[in-house]
C-alpha cells in the first residue's frame, strides 16, 4: 500500500464545541483524516462526558476513547470575552460542529447567521435530535429516544419480546458519521464556489436512512415488521445456530450455497427436498428447516462447524463477545485496536480508525485524549498571538 505523510484533510481546522457522542464521534473521525480538531471546553467541567464511566486510575474510558489526539481550549461562552475570543478564532477556522438544541448557539449570538458573516467560507455542522426545521426541533434527544421514534427498537429483539435497543448508541453514532460525510462534502463543494455553508443532521434522520429492507417491506405490504430475533427477514438458513458450547451465524443467501451446506454437513438429501429447494420455499419452512439443522450444528463445537463450513466456501461466522474481538487476528492486523500514548493508562487500548486509504498512513497508536484547557496557550499564542499575561489575566478572570 503507498502513503505518504500527508493526510486528506490536513490543513483543516475544526473548532469542536459538542460533547458526549454525536459531535465528538464527528470529531474523531475528521481527526483521523488529518484535521485539527480543537475541542472548546467549559473551563470548569469540561466535556460532560469526562463525568462519565467506567474509569480508570480516575479517568473517565468513555471520554477518552472519542477524544484521543484532539485538542482541548477551555473557554467560557457565557463571558462576552469567550464569545470574542471564539470570533477570532472562527475567521481562521474552517469547519465549526455544535450539537445544543437548536437556537442555544443563536441564544449565545454565535448563530449561523452570524459567524458566516464571520467568515464566508465556514462550513457550520450542527448536529441534534431532530434537526433544525419540523414542530419537534426543539425537543431534547437522546440514543433511545431516536432509536424508538425511528423505528429501530422495533424491529431488534425476539419475536414477541419486549422492546429492545441495539447494544451501542447507533442513534448517536451514525449521526455522527453522517454528519462528517456533509463536512467532507461540503469541504469539497467549497473547492469549487468559494462558500462555506451549514450542515444540519438530525438523528432521528439518519434513523429512519437505515430503514432500507425494513421500509421496503413496510411500503410494499403496509404491515409494519416486527422483531425476527437473529434471523434474515427473507432468507433461509441465515440465521444462528447453538453448537456444543455456543452460537455461531450461517449466512446461506442463495440456492447454490445451500445445496454446498447440505454436502457438507452429511445430509445432501435436504437439499432436494421440496420444503427447502428454493429460498423462498425454506423461507416459509422456516421453522422446520431450523429444527432439522439445530438437531446436526448441536453435535459438535462451533469451532469444527466453522471450519467445515468454510471450507466449503459457505459463509459462516463465530458470535463472539468483546473478550474474542479483542484478541481477533483479522481486527488485529487492520490496526482497529491501538495503543494509546498516555502513560497514566497503561495497557489500555482504543478503536483504531476504519477508513483505510492507499494515501493515507494508518494509524497503529493514538495520543492521549486532552485534559481540559490542555492547549489553552498553544492556541491561543498561535492562532491568536496573545501573550503570556494576556493568557493569565483571562484565566483570573475565568475566561478560560
């Protein structure tokens, strides 16, 4: 793979004011394509998330695993001060991310309206539960909360199991992704007119855009789809199954592999049988498919399953929990566990970065997630040229 030292986005300057998940998530995935993230902080609690657990040696693991190898400027938006300072540093600024409820940064007069007057080529990413335009703007939001009104709790679980929410908050996180495609598109579009503009990503939105089987299904009968537990809504065998000592997934998603699955499993008969000769005829079966391959997959470990059933080209997977992920060859070798460089956190390792480039070098370690106010004088002297009794003087004041 070639590389070189320059990342995609070098050169660009992010002024980070979120916290907790959905903008810091953004945060961390322009820092890795090469910005300079500077995260404006609360001189007095900083990031809420930094309150969050579990710790480590006092540290908060939740903050620091969205935050390593940012910046961190401590500065109080509610003195007239900050608000200046924040100005001037929005004119060498390229992209500002807020996730407030909408009208919080109007309310602190750093709105849109104002700071693209500020800076022309600004590209403003606001971040929130759902959007800036629609009678519920304003209503505060949180992972459940898009995660039920979305749809997405409605379809995860077993069948006729009370409700369930994915086991990460994909609410927050898929906004957050979303929301640095808009940026990286919108850094693009600037190449060509010159204009910064505002970026508004709801959560809520960015729910209902996974839909994708489930809306089809939905339009196409106006029945609404219910949870089908760890099973394809249309297709079988592709689903869980228990060997001797735990789960594994078999993914058969055409007639072929299934004809391939029934060889190697010793009972090539089941394939010619006419409850299960078509997808759509093992489909309807279900059932009775699943019983007869569960009374085969029980006899032996899934490991030995997994081996005869890739060997036969049929894909098939382990359900590992974190203790497997973790000590995972092919997740190893893609660098998506790294150290990190902070030596009051020993051991303690970090996602590495998924959006692997042929220019661009992959990450093998990450810095350490920012104290708060950490580069308070190194921003504020380069970006801004203030002085060091400059810099202490807005610090007795509680400016930063």
């Amino acid at each position: 793979m070639t590389t070189n030292n320059k990342k995609p986005l070098d050169g660009i300057k992010v002024l980070d004011l979120t916290r907790v998940l959905a903008g810091p998530y953004c945060g961390m995935v322009l820092q890795d394509l090469g910005a300079e993230v500077i995260k404006i902080e609360n001189p007095k609690t900083g990031d809420d998330s930094r309150c969050f657990g579990p710790f480590k040696n006092g540290k908060s693991l939740y903050f620091t695993a969205i935050n390593c190898g940012k910046k961190s400027l401590s500065l109080n938006l509610k003195e007239e001060e900050g608000k200046e300072i924040l100005r001037e540093l929005i004119k060498k600024s390229d992209v500002v991310l807020e996730n407030f409820r909408p009208g919080t940064m109007e309310k602190f007069g750093l709105g849109y309206d104002v700071l693209k007057e500020i800076n022309p080529r600004l590209i403003y990413a606001a971040t929130s539960g759902f959007g800036h335009t629609g009678p519920d703007a304003s209503k505060p939001a949180y992972d459940i909360l898009v995660q039920a009104r979305g749809g997405l709790m409605s379809l995860t679980g077993q069948p006729d199991s009370d409700p369930t929410i994915v086991g990460v908050s994909i609410g927050d996180i898929l906004a957050g992704v979303f929301t640095a495609t808009g940026i990286a598109t919108a850094l693009y579009q600037r190449e060509k007119t010159g204009k910064g503009q505002k970026i508004d990503v709801a959560m809520l939105d960015c729910q209902v855009a996974i839909m994708e089987n489930a809306m089809a299904r939905y339009q196409a009968t106006r029945s609404a789809p219910k949870p089908q537990g760890c099973k394809h809504p249309t297709v079988a065998p592709f689903q869980s199954f228990k060997a001797s000592d735990r789960y594994f997934v078999v993914a058969v998603a055409h007639d072929s592999l299934f004809k391939r699955l029934c060889c190697v499993l010793g009972c090539p008969e089941m394939a010619d049988d006419p409850l299960f000769i078509t997808n759509e005829k093992r489909h309807a079966n279900q059932p009775e498919l699943e019983r007869q391959l569960q009374e085969i997959f029980i006899t032996k470990t899934a490991q030995e399953w997994i081996d005869i059933i890739e060997a036969a080209g049929v894909p098939v997977s382990p359900i590992n929990d974190l203790a497997y992920v973790a000590e995972d060859p092919q997740i190893l070798a893609r660098n998506m566990l790294v150290d990190m460089k902070d030596p009051t956190l020993p051991g303690i390792q970090v996602t590495g970065n998924p959006i692997k480039m042929s220019a661009l070098t992959d990450i093998t370690f990450r810095e350490h997630a920012p104290e708060i106010g950490e580069h308070n004088r190194e921003i504020l002297t380069k970006w801004l040229h203030f002085s060091e009794e400059e810099i202490t003087a807005l610090k007795e004041r509680n400016v930063i």
